[in-house]
C-alpha cells in the first residue's frame, strides 16, 4: 500500500534536481539571478549542494530551481536536504549536506515562487521569517524538519492562494542530549484566511494555547488533509455535535494530550473520512460503535490510549478497513467475530490489551490480505493444528505473551515473506526445529525468541537478522556465527559455553554493524582477544556474568564508540587499562565483581559522561581520587567492598544529577537504546541491604555506595548538597565524628546506611524529616542519648540501633528515663491526633482478633507455608517498595518543579 508513495516521494525529490532534456532552460530574469546570489550568500552549505549557483551561469539550470518553460521566471525551489531509498526505506540526510544559516528577504524580488520546499534542513532554532506572508504567490509551503523555533509568523495567514502548509519537526537526531528547537502559536485565528489550503500539517508545534482548534480548522472548507501530530493539544471540543469539515480524508492528530471520550462530531465525516489517526493520546472512555458509521473508513490507529471495554462489533462493518491499530489500551472482552471477516484487512493491532479467548485456524481463513498481526497478550491463545497452512503471507507477526506453546509452532515455515518476528515470552517448551535457523535468515529486520524455554546447539548456526533476541532460553554449545548485517544480538541468561575469542576473532563476510552485544549469565571463558578492531561500531557491550579471566587489554580501545560496557562478576586480573580514558563517550562502566587491583586511576574523571560507575568488591586501594568529582553526571558511584582508604572526598557535591530534585528530560540516552527497538540497560545494585535489578527504572536511581572498604575522617558536610541522593551507605568503615546534624535536608533518602564505623554524639532530630526513609541502619556505632521521637524512626526495629551501648529508645534494651517516656508517648500521640471512641476500638480489636488467627493460625500449624510466606514478604517487601517509592518520589520531584 505505502510502496507507490515512497517511490513517487523518492522521484519527485531527485528529479526536482535535474533538467529534463539538456540544453532546453529558458534564459532566466537577471533580477531574480541576483536575488538567489543574494539568498545564497545567507545560507551556510554544508554539503556545496549549491555549488552550481554562479553569476554567469542560467540560474534556471542550478540545482534546486524551476523556472516557467517560457518566461524563464522562477517559480520553485526544490532546496530539501537529499533523500535515498535504503533497503526500502526512505531516508534523508541531515548533517553533512543540510542548509543552514537564515532564509534572505531576497526571496520577495521571486515574484512568481509558488513552491518554496526547505525541508531537513538546520536552521538552528531561528525563526520562521515573517516577509514569507507576503510572497503572495506562494501555493506550497513546506519548512518540516529543518529546526525553525520561536512564534509561527501570523502574517502566514496573508497567503490566500496556498495549498500546501508544512511546519514543524526537528532535524536533531533521537540521541542527541541537546533540546530541539521547537514552534509555537498564540492562536490559529490566521489559519482561517488560508481559504485555498488543502493540505495543512504540524509537527511538534505547541499549539496547547489554541483551545479552538477544530472550529477553526474546519472553516477551511477546501481542507482534505489536516495533521496536527505532538502538538501539546489537550481537547478535541467534544461538546460539539457538528463540524464543516465537508472534504476532509486525512485526520492525524497523534500525541497530544486528550483526556477525553472521542467527540460526536467525528461521526459526521462517514462520507469523506478515509484515514483517522487519534494514536498516542490519552483518550478514554470506551470506543463508540457509532465508528460503524465511518463506512469509507480505510486506516483507524487508536492505539496507546485509555479506551476500556470490548471491542464494538460494529468495526466488522468498515468493508474497506486495511488498517486497525488497538494496541495499549484497556479493552477487555473477547474478540468480536465479524472482526475476523473484513475482506480488506492488512494490519491488525491488538496486543497489550486485556482481551481474552482463542484464536483458532477458523478465524483467520478469510484473511488472506493480512499482512500485519499483533496479538501480544497473556490472556489470549493461539490454538492451530500443528498441519494449519495460513491463507495470508504475513510481514509482520508479533505474540509476545501469547500462548503460543508448547510445541514450536510449524505453521511459521510457512512465512517465507516475514520481516519482523516476536515471539517472546509465548509458553514454547522444545528443542529448536532443524528448518528453524535456515528459515529465520530470510527475516531480515527482527527476531525474538526471548524468555521461553527453547533448547539447541547453536554451535553451527548462521544468524543474519538485523536484531535477534535469543536471551533467557536454554540454548547451549558454541557461540554461533555472525553476519555483518546483525546490529542488536542479545544471548543473555542462556548456557553458551566455551572460548569468548572464537567468536570475537571469526572472519566477517563485510564490516560489522554490530552496536548492542550482550552475552551475559551464560558460561563463556578464557580471556579477551585482541580482535575489537573487528566490533568498533559497538555502542553496549555486556559480558558480565561468565567465567572470564586474565587483564583488559589495551586493545579493547578500538571499540571508542562505546557507551556502555559491562565486565562485571568475572575473574579479570590486573589493573584498569589505561586506555579506557580515551572512552569519552562511555556513560556506564560497571567492573564490580572482578580481581582488579592497584589505585582508581586519576584520569577516571576525563570519562565526563559516566552516569554510572560500579567497582565494587574488586582490591582496589589508596585513596579515592579527587578527580572523580569530575564526573558531574553520576547518578551511581558504588565503590563498595575494597581496600579504599583514606578520607571521603569534600567535593562529591560536584555530582550535579544528585544534587538536583528534578532531572531534565533527554539524559542518560544510553541507559535506555533505542534503533527499531528498545534495548534497556539494567544493573545489579546493593540498594536496601539485599541485591536487586534495576532496569526500566535505573535512570531514576541516585546512589552512593563506599562502604567495606578502611575510610577514615568524618562525614564530609558537603554530601547535604546531595539533596536528589536515594541510596547511601557508609557502613563497615572507620569513619569518626557526628551524624551531619542538618542530615534531613536529604529529602530524597530511601536507605541510609551508617552502620560499623566509629560515630558518636546523638541521633540528630532532623532525621525524623526524612518521611521516604524504608532502611535505616546505624548499628556498631558509639552513638548515644534518646531516638528521636517520630512514628518514622520509631518504626525501624532494633537491629538499626544496635550496639550503641549509650542509645535508648523504642526496640531497646536500654530505656530512657519514665518521664521521658510518658513525654515520648504523648507527643507521638499529639503528632497522629490519636483520639478514638472506645466503641470502634473494641470493633477493631475483636476484628483483628479473628483476622490474625484466621490467616496467621495457619501459618503457625503448617510450617512449609510459614516459610513460603516469609521467605516472599522477606524479599518482594524491598523490591515493591524500591519501586513504587523511587517513582513516587521523580513524581513529586516533577510537581515541585511545575
């Protein structure tokens, strides 16, 4: 459906370059031959694209420029960056041959310019030029993709006879750090003059002060394609029953910010409507069956939403649906059956819902166009018989979480047109079929097979997929062979064995591609090769978990694109190589776990863009370098469980992201990858006393970990400026001194840990102030005097004061005086407002009673079940409450900073 437009795009921006037939161009005007020197001369060319524009040259035959056949006036400029197909994809180059600079006024003297196109350009932010208003004879605009920012010129509204607007949309590429400019309205009033317009599209323009935007929009009567995508709008005016909208096909309005049900006056476009796109938003409510009534209706994406309840029967009506995206919602039910008769069907979308049933071989025998399934969801099953040949050639399947299994499903030999496979996760038991690897090679863009139970020897296998996730099965023998094609291979948490270097020193049939390369938790061994030359398009390397052994080599320095790397839990010797310092763009390094020896290397703080640094429990000794407090993006610093010595360093206050309440968005690009999927860097962290993953969440993570090691000094002062910090621990040090009086201005804490060192004096009152405070240990210490009184404090039992032989308090041997308990007690009471008539607390007493007994006489009598429970309250109780508590807390960072 989409190949005709890609190749029709694709030709009409290489042939807008090029002259029909040679020597036929008109002479063209010399005014307007100046006035396009002029227009050159405030352009910066990166790529020369305009090289052929010289004075004594036709400008009709410079590249870009159209001119009328006869009077050689100018009437277009083609000045988008260059596109190409690549493997059937259309892509634009937007860096080496991008246009820059600012649009010249020299464009006016263009008397007769009707089509101006200066997209995936780099204009930097500047403004959109308010003298284009008065090119009157302007019928096509297009500025998308070319960085514009600040106010869109209201004087665009002067261009009566335009056909054609386009605005909107950045260059910048999705990992970059830096913000993209972006656009924005006071209001659309001016829209309303454009009475010729016919195709109207913003992209990431704020457009959020505009509350009237259907009303005004719909008065262009002419208008046929209207796309309003990520525009901050927040309501479709749903209060209106009818709008004007008479030929309206295209309606996209994807990512915005809908909190609403969907609007009646949609429904009056059932003569016109072909496309409708309200993807992306928050709309809710549950999806009307009066889209039965759109009966033209080709194309409906309304995943990504809030809509509840089943699917309407009456979609079954849209005979000429090709498209049906609802995937990301809350519908439940089963699936309607004339669902499975649309004769047109294409893509159908319906995953990561709450929709239930089985699918058998009898639904899907009349679509035979289908080429697009997403059915991802635990609650649905595929059920076909292991003989089934399907009547569609699919593209594109995704059953993730579907059950699946437990047999490998034959059916998929079939597939001989697959691009895209996922299915992870789907309950497959089985050894891999033999046709399996040679049948999968001709998947050209992704296969995941993730999180079942699949067995095999890969040791002979060719993979040749673009990205392939095998990680989390039971897969086993040599590491396999690798095509150069491959970007993403993730083998996780399987049982590959043998020699890492057989497979990093195999001979590649080209230059590899490969950027994300995980191979952790299996049982590969030997030590590190000296063939990186052969991976330095590598961006994350994991190969944590394994059994490899001897030093780093230098050679890894050939991998400088780097930005993460993981050796953790291993057996390497030696000391850091020095040429990890040239690794500038590393954002995560974790070699904890390993037999690394010698001092932190001072040039540890050239790697500016670490957000995480894990070197704990290695032998690693001397001081603690001061130059690591360079490294001002750290959100993780665990040096825990070495040799360390030495004071703490003052100016750990220099980690900025730890010192902010509120993280700006666009950080930490390489904790979360993105290329066509989603690849997320997870992390083992020591945390609440216990070992836990963190991945989704990682970002979101603050933590200081010294402890184990023979720090000496007192607690620097400093570390109060830390006010974003979630984890400290401090514990089994020498450290001497007080706890830092002003300790409650740390908001943020979720686990403070202080235990095993030498600290004296009182338990400052501020640290009753820390209200997200789940651990506290500050055990084995000379601490002395009373706990502070809070129900927060007084909430940690004994084993977080312990051993502090002049402390008293709650959970202590040692009590405080009587007066000062009966004190304690009534100020507990004061804070709480404790006031209760007798006759509830009787009610609530003897129902505690029967409820303690009923679950709790269980767990006496049946020790097998006392021990289950107590061993899943024991581990789930940290991992919950790390959780919801490391989200609630960036929830309210975000609402302090509104």
């Amino acid at each position: 459906m989409m190949v005709f437009p890609l190749f029709w795009f694709l030709f009409s921006t290489i042939s807008s370059t090029l002259p029909t037939q040679a020597n036929t161009f008109p002479p063209c005007n010399e005014t307007e031959k100046h006035a396009l020197l002029r227009f050159r001369r405030a352009l910066y060319d990166f790529g020369n694209r305009l090289s052929s524009w010289y004075a004594h040259e036709n400008c009709c035959e410079w590249n870009g420029v159209r001119c009328h056949n006869i009077t050689g006036r100018v009437i277009e400029l083609h000045l988008q960056s260059p596109c190409f197909l690549d493997s059937g994809e259309i892509s634009c180059i937007t860096s080496d041959f991008s246009l820059g600079g600012r649009v010249s006024p020299a464009l006016l003297q263009l008397e007769f310019l009707n089509h101006l196109d200066l997209r995936f350009n780099e204009f930097g932010g500047a403004p959109i030029p308010s003298f284009l208003g008065s090119i009157r004879s302007l019928t096509y605009l297009d500025l998308s993709d070319s960085s514009f920012g600040g106010l869109i010129p209201p004087q665009l509204g002067n261009l009566s006879n335009l056909h054609y607007l386009i605005l909107g949309g950045s260059n910048y590429f999705p990992t970059s750090k830096q913000e993209p400019p972006s656009l924005y309205v006071e209001n659309l009033h001016w829209i309303s003059h454009l009475s010729s317009l016919e195709h109207l599209a913003m992209y990431q323009v704020d457009l959020h002060k505009e509350v009237h935007w259907v009303e005004l929009t719909s008065m262009l009567s002419s208008l046929s394609y209207l796309a309003l995508d990520d525009c901050k709008l927040d309501n479709m005016s749903p209060s209106i029953k009818y709008v004007n909208f008479t030929s309206l096909t295209f309606l996209f309005v994807t990512s915005n910010d809908f909190i609403h049900e969907i609007p009646n006056w949609l429904f009056n476009l059932n003569t016109s409507l072909l496309h409708l796109d309200l993807g992306a938003n928050q709309l809710n409510g549950q999806i009307p069956e009066c889209f039965g009534q759109l009966i033209c209706l080709e194309s409906l994406p309304l995943a990504f939403n809030s809509f509840d309840g089943p699917i309407p029967s009456s979609l079954g009506n849209l005979s000429s649906l090709a498209t049906l995206y609802l995937f990301g919602n809350r519908l439940n039910g089963t699936l309607p059956s004339n669902l499975w008769l649309l004769p047109n069907l294409v893509d159908l979308v319906i995953g990561n819902n709450s929709l239930v049933g089985i699918v058998s071989e009898a639904h899907l025998k009349k679509l035979s166009k289908l080429k697009g399934l997403e059915m991802s969801s635990p609650s649905l099953i595929f059920k076909v018989k292991s003989n089934w040949v399907p009547p569609f050639q699919l593209e594109h399947l995704s059953m993730s979480s579907c059950h699946l299994g437990p047999n490998f499903p034959k059916w998929m030999q079939t597939q001989t047109s697959l691009q895209y496979l996922d299915i992870s996760n789907s309950g497959i038991i089985d050894v891999a079929p033999t046709w399996l690897w040679k049948w999968a090679s001709g998947i050209r863009w992704l296969i995941d097979l993730s999180n079942n139970q699949i067995s095999g020897n890969l040791s002979r296998v060719w993979l040749n997929n673009t990205m392939i996730y095998l990680n989390s099965n039971f897969f086993n023998g040599l590491l396999p062979v690798l095509s150069s094609n491959v970007i993403v291979l993730n083998m996780a948490n399987n049982s590959f064995s043998g020699p890492i270097s057989q497979f990093l020193c195999q001979k590649l049939n080209g230059t590899s591609k490969l950027e994300t390369f995980d191979l952790s938790n299996n049982d590969l061994s030997g030590e590190l090769p000296q063939c990186w030359n052969s991976w330095s398009s590598l961006i994350h390397l994991n190969l944590g978990n394994n059994n490899l052994s001897g030093k780093i080599h230098d050679s890894l320095s050939s991998v400088l694109s780097l930005e993460a790397l993981h050796l953790q839990n291993n057996s390497f010797s030696g000391s850091i190589p020095s040429s990890l310092r040239d690794f500038t763009s590393l954002d995560l390094l974790d070699l904890s776990g390993n037999q690394l020896l010698g001092n932190i290397p001072e040039w540890i703080g050239e790697l500016t863009s670490l957000n995480v640094l894990c070197l704990r429990s290695n032998k690693f000794t001397g001081e603690i370098p001061l130059q690591i407090c360079r490294l001002s993006s750290l959100i993780v610093l665990d040096l825990a469980d070495n040799e360390l010595s030495g004071f703490i360093p003052k100016c750990l206050n220099n980690f900025s992201l730890m010192a902010a309440i509120k993280t700006p968005d666009g950080l930490f690009t390489a904790l979360q990858y993105s290329i066509f999927e989603i690849y997320v860097e997870s992390l083992m962290l020591m945390t609440v006393g216990r070992e836990l993953e963190y991945k989704g969440i990682l970002k979101y993570v603050r933590m200081i970990d010294l402890s184990s090691n023979n720090l000496s000094g007192s607690i620097p002062s400093e570390l109060l400026q830390l006010v974003g910090l979630r984890f400290l621990n401090l514990s089994h040090n020498h450290l001497t001194g007080s706890i830092l009086e002003k300790i409650g201005r740390m908001t943020s804490l979720l686990s403070l840990d202080l235990s095993m060192n030498h600290l004296s004096g009182e338990i400052p009152q501020s640290l009753a102030s820390l209200t997200f405070l789940n651990r506290l240990n500050l055990s084995y210490n000379h601490l002395r005097g009373r706990i502070p009184l809070s129900t927060q404090l007084q909430s940690f039992d004994a084993f977080s004061y312990i051993d502090n032989a002049q402390l008293c308090g709650a959970h202590l041997t040692k009590n405080c005086t009587a007066d000062d308990e009966s004190l304690s007690m009534e100020a507990i009471e004061e804070n709480e407002g404790f006031e209760m008539p007798w006759f509830y607390i009787s009610s609530m007493g003897l129902g505690f009673i029967v409820g303690f007994w009923g679950v709790c006489g269980a767990l006496i009598f049946k020790k097998n079940w006392r021990y289950a429970y107590f061993q899943f309250v024991y581990y789930m109780g940290d991992w919950v409450y790390v959780v919801v508590a490391t989200r609630l807390n960036w929830f309210l960072d975000n609402l302090r900073g509104l």
